[in-house]
C-alpha cells in the first residue's frame, strides 16, 4: 500500500498540473503561443538549472571517488538498455522523428522527478546512492540523448558545426558548470544557490503545465487509441525492469545496486520529448500522449514490480 500511495500521490501531483494547463488554454485564459513560451523558459531555465543544481551536489570527489560501482552498473545497464531501444523504436514505427522520440523515452525513463520522489520515501536509507548511480543517466542525456535524438534534424544528416552547436547546449552548458563546481567545491553565493534550486524545482510542473497545453490541442480520442504509444510504455515500465531482474541475479552487484537500478527502470517515459522539441516548433503530440498515457499506467506498473522486488 505504501507504494502504491507513493505512486498514485506524484502522478496526482503531475496530473494536476497536466489539468491546469488542458484547462488554461480551452478557456483562452493563455495565449497561442503559451506552448513556445513555456518550452523556451524550460529549456533556457529549469532544466539547466536543475542540472546544475544536481551536479553541484553530487558530482564530488569524495561521492565520486567511493561510488565507482554504482557509476559503472549504471553506465553498463544503459548501454545495453539503449541499442535495445534503437532496436524496439525501429520495430514499432518507421517515422524516423518519432522512432528518435521513442528511442530516448525508452532509454531515459523519469527517474529524476518520479524516481527521487519513489525512492526517497520507500528507500530513503539508499537515497543518497541512488543519486550517484543516475549521475551516468544525466551524464548520457545531455551527451547524447538530447543533441542528437531531440535537437538533431532527422530528416537530414547533420554536419559538423551543426553537431557541435546541437551538442553545446544550455543543458550541457550547466552540465560542465556544475561538475566544475561540484569537484572543485567551488563556493557558491546562498542566493545563487537559492536561485539555481528553485528555478530545477520549477522543471517538472512546468514541464506538465506545457503537456496540458499541448493536449489540448490534440485529439484525445487519437491519443488513447494509438497503439504504439502503449506498446512503448509498457516496454519501458515492465519489459525492461521484467528483463534486469530475471539477468541480475548472474551478476553480483549487492542489494542496493540492484533496488538503484531497478527504480531507475520502471519508472514513466521522462519529460524531455516534449519539453526540447517543443521550444524547436517541432511536433510534440505523440511525446505528450507518451507522457500521458505512461504516467497513467505507472500507478499500477510500479506497485506491480515492487511486489515483485
């Protein structure tokens, strides 16, 4: 019960907001353009800061230096994790955007907001090691999964300078700054920091207040008759964490490695698909029904691999 409660409480909380934005824009209370306004704010604010505010705080020699294990289970378990993903995407769709859009839903789940709020109130005792062992799954997003599956043209193949300017990214940008910061422990002013925490609170619930928005502009009949996007969902919150705990046992990583990466994987399809794209003017529909639909089906997917567990 207590999972099940944790569950259903964060996905009150996100669809709530969800409701709000639907709502703000069928009752013309928000402008046409609410949708860019909302993913510029995200893209330039909330999420580098919260970024950087993470990396800041965990990104040390000390936590560094003693989680080698954690770090390297992570970087192993996502490796294997995103060719599968590659693999699923091209099975289920030949559109090369959306097969981008379900490549990294499936191979970055939202095990920052929904993960850290799962695991800090059933395994608080672990909280801190399953920070360090996202640390890789951050470090992967903004290497690779945002510059060149969210921002990267699929139509076409991108040269060099447009790789690169793809690749440097605010979210990268606030990437380097806070591994700086954290390994240096460089000093950073209180008000600074207050700025930076509450701009990386701000990420998640803007982030459903712009799928409220663009739901609203979309059929919702289409979206909960799309095949695809539950055969997406369900792959990324019971196939994969169905898959790590029937390999697992070969492999010994200990209990909390194990609790640390089976959270990370059953967790809901993340944000980003809808947030990056957005602020670009590309199409956001089929990541907003991802959001939708995934979070719904988590309150009874994550109490399911719980009991398991």
């Amino acid at each position: 019960m207590i999972v099940f409660a944790t569950t259903l409480n964060q996905i009150s909380f996100l669809f709530g907001f969800i409701v709000i934005g639907y709502v703000l824009m069928k009752l013309k209370v928000l402008p046409d353009n609410a949708a860019a306004v909302l993913s510029k704010l995200e893209n330039t604010v909330f999420i580098p800061a919260l970024v950087m505010g993470t990396f800041i705080e965990n990104f040390t020699v000390e936590r560094i230096g003693t989680a080698w294990k954690l770090l390297s289970i992570s970087f192993l378990i996502a490796f294997v994790a995103i060719p599968f993903a590659i693999f699923v995407s091209k099975l289920v769709t030949k559109d090369k955007y959306i097969q981008r859009i379900y490549t990294y839903g499936l191979s970055f789940s939202n095990f920052g907001f929904m993960g850290n709020a799962v695991v800090s109130s059933l395994f608080p005792e672990i909280f801190f090691e399953y920070l360090i062992f996202t640390l890789p799954l951050w470090i992967l997003i903004y290497l690779w999964g945002v510059p060149k599956l969210l921002l990267a043209d699929a139509e076409k193949k991108q040269t060099f300078k447009e790789s690169l300017k793809s690749f440097f990214n605010p979210m990268f940008i606030a990437m380097l700054i806070g591994i700086i910061i954290g390994l240096f422990k460089i000093p950073v002013p209180q008000f600074l920091k207050s700025i930076i925490d509450v701009s990386g609170d701000c990420m998640s619930p803007v982030a459903m207040l712009l799928t409220g928005v663009v739901v609203s502009s979309i059929s919702l009949k289409k979206t909960f008759t799309n095949i695809r996007i539950y055969i997406i969902s369900i792959v990324r919150l019971l196939v994969m964490p169905l898959i790590f705990m029937a390999i697992a046992p070969f492999f010994n990583m200990g209990e909390t490695i194990y609790i640390c990466a089976l959270c990370s994987l059953a967790m809901p399809l993340g944000l980003n698909t809808i947030v990056i794209p957005s602020a670009l003017g590309k199409d956001t529909t089929v990541a907003a029904g991802m959001a939708v639909i995934s979070h719904l089906l988590a309150a009874l997917t994550i109490p399911l691999v719980f009991t398991l567990l």
